[in-house]
C-alpha cells in the first residue's frame, strides 16, 4: 500500500511538508495498515466498534492534535491533517471516533472549557482512557442546529438538562458528553455530563448503512442535573458553538481525502492485477480516462487541504474557507468511491476489496459537520453578503 500512495502525489506535496508532519503521517499510515485494514471489515458488518483498537491507537500520540499542554501532542495543523487523512484512509468509524475525541469534544474544551475543566479531563483524554462525545443536533434540528431545543434550567446550584439529542457519535460508552442547550435567558451553553448521570439515556441508533463499526446515538435529558461549574464558562451563544464546528470542518475535509485515496488506490492496484479479454484492466482507455480524472479531483483536494490548514495555522481560517474545504472534498470524495466502486464491478461491493466499505461511509461523511447545501450556503453568503438561510444564527 505505501508503494501504491507514491502514485497519488502528483504534485509532489510530500515536499511541501516538514519532516515531523511527514512522521506523523507515516506512522498513522502503518498503523491503519498493520492494526485496522485485516480486522474492521468484520467490525463494520457485527456493526461493533473495534474497542481492542484504542490501546495502540493511543499509543500513536496523536489524540488531541494541534492542543498543546495537558499531555496533549501539539501537532501542527497540516499533521493533524494528515493524521485524519491517513485514519480515513483506514476506515470511516476509526476517523470519526477521532473527529469526534479530538476536532468535537476536546477542542471544544481546549477553546471553550475553564482551567480546571481542561486539566481533568483533556489529559485522560489524550490518552484514550476517557472518551468524549458531542451532543448539539436534535431530532428536529439538524441543519438548523441554532433552534435547538434542550433546555438547561437554573436551580440552585445546579443546571438541570431536559431535550434529546440525535445521531451523537460515541455517545453510548461516552465517559464525557458535551450536552448544548438554552440557559433560563435563552443563549446557548455547553454542559458537561458524566457517564452515569442520572437522567441521561443513550441508545444506539441501528440499520445504518455508513459508519457502522461507531455507533451514534440517540439521548433522552430528563431532569439531568450537572453543577454550575459543568458549564462551559466560554460558550454564551451559538456563536461559540459555531467556532468549534468551523474549526472541525477542517478536518472533514482532510478525512474525506483519505477516503478518494483509500478507493483510488484500490482502483489502481485492481486494474494492474484484474485480466479481462486477454489483457489487464490497466491497458484499457476507458480505464486510463477514469484514473486520470480521479486524480485529478485527489490532487485538487490536496492542494486545498493543504493550504486550509496553512490557514488555520496563519489564524485566517473563516467560515467560509472551512465550508468550501468541507463541501468540495466530501463530494470529490464521493465521485471517486463510486468511479472506484465502477471499476472494480461486481467485487466493488465486497468488503475484502475494501471500497465498499469506504463508499458507505462517504453518504455519513457527506452529511455529518454540515450538508452539502448548508456549506454552499455559507460559502454563497461570503460571496454575495446576503443571508440565504432560513433562520438567522442567535
């Protein structure tokens, strides 16, 4: 496999990275292929996540990506990139477990969380003894996130959550959940809610087609009560909110790279074995075109991760940026699973070839941290200054 990824760096952009991002890389790379590739196939169809997995995951020391302190790794943030690049190019569940431990709920406590919240939790965190969840969108709110409806009522010295949550990832053996809802004056806040509080439910959702070796979640609140000093002292608004889903953004688009190049790859070692009509599928035009047009696309979302993540580290990240990132590699990635899925014909949807796996698990990535229509719209009101949503953010 490593020898096969050489033939998708067209634009040699393993140049432009240093050697520590390069490491990095590599080191998640060997990991995905000696530990995840021979196992989660069975995982994915059990539709059970591969526990046995965290132990030497963590051992990567890359949980916690760009944070620094608090035993986490610091990375800058073309290696966190690269490190949801290569975890997709494993497997969907794996990379979203990291998207949501990682990019959700401890950078939501890196940017939003009190000292004390952070010293707790964040260090256990990195180390995958602790595992966090994200709970914003509703059974009635998906998209339009900003109407939620959970409550979290004053009393004494308490915060006393009531509401459901839908498709929250890792939420069932969660030992953190970051619980949204409206405070008594109506702003949003983030309440954190312990594994075992009374009042808090989660039940897996089933006869999902994508992602199934992670479960996500629906939650019942029902007179869940936290102390005040659970709440996050940064979030006063959506507007905070908002921030954390931006910067996740981030790494959705690099995880959707890595689901192109797991079924590019997959496409080009199967045409250079698969013999049709005499020859191999490698000396057929329609073939050559196919590849060709499919690293294309791969190399325009490199470039464009790339340069993202140079963004963010220069501090000129905006909605904006994150979105068009997160809306043009979602559905790249999604037309190369299906061009590679096409190729490998029937075999494309067995999973010992791996692309069907990944072809499923794109339809979640395509809608999860924001659909292709609500990207579009973000990037449509940076290009024209006018306000297309329904609802007004609040």
């Amino acid at each position: 496999m490593l020898a096969v990824a050489q033939q998708t760096d067209l634009y040699l952009m393993d140049a432009l990275l240093t050697d520590d991002e390069r490491a990095v890389r590599d080191r998640v790379r060997e990991f995905c292929e000696r530990a995840v590739l021979p196992v989660i196939n069975g995982y994915w169809e059990r539709a059970e996540f591969p526990f046995p997995l965290l132990a030497p995951l963590a051992e990567l020391n890359i949980t916690g990506g760009t944070i620094a302190g608090y035993g986490c790794p610091g990375l800058s943030h073309v290696a966190a990139g690269l490190v949801s690049m290569e975890l997709a190019r494993g497997d969907g569940s794996i990379s979203t477990l990291h998207a949501v431990q990682t990019g959700l709920a401890m950078t939501t406590l890196a940017m939003l969380g009190s000292e004390e919240q952070k010293a707790h939790w964040l260090p256990a965190m990195a180390r995958l003894e602790k595992l966090g969840a994200f709970g914003l969108t509703e059974p009635e709110h998906g998209s339009d996130a900003v109407m939620l409806e959970t409550r979290a009522r004053r009393d004494g010295n308490s915060y006393v959550l009531d509401g459901a949550k839908r498709w929250v990832g890792a939420a069932t053996f969660a030992d953190l959940i970051i619980i949204w809802a409206r405070d008594d004056d109506g702003n949003v806040g983030g309440f954190l809610v312990e594994k075992g509080t009374p009042g808090f439910d989660a039940q897996p959702i089933t006869g999902k087609i994508a992602g199934r070796a992670l479960s996500q979640a629906n939650i019942t609140l029902t007179d869940v009560r936290v102390p005040l000093d659970h709440r996050l002292p940064g979030s006063q608004s959506f507007k905070d909110t908002a921030r954390v889903l931006t910067t996740a953004r981030t790494g959705i688009a690099w995880e959707a790279l890595g689901h192109a190049l797991a079924c590019y790859e997959a496409a080009v070692a199967y045409v250079q074995q698969r013999a049709q009509f005499g020859k191999t599928l490698a000396h057929f035009q329609t073939i050559q075109v196919q590849l060709a047009k499919m690293l294309a696309e791969i190399t325009t979302m490199q470039l464009l991760s790339l340069r993202l993540s140079q963004l963010v580290a220069q501090d000129k990240l905006t909605p904006a940026m994150a979105s068009l990132a997160k809306m043009n590699n979602a559905a790249k990635a999604r037309w190369v699973a299906a061009k590679a899925r096409d190729i490998l014909g029937g075999n494309g949807i067995l999973l010992e070839y791996h692309v069907a796996r990944h072809f499923a698990d794109i339809e979640g990535l395509y809608s999860y941290e924001g659909t292709d229509t609500i990207q579009s719209l973000i990037v449509g009101r940076e290009i024209t200054g006018v306000q297309a949503f329904a609802q007004r953010s609040r």
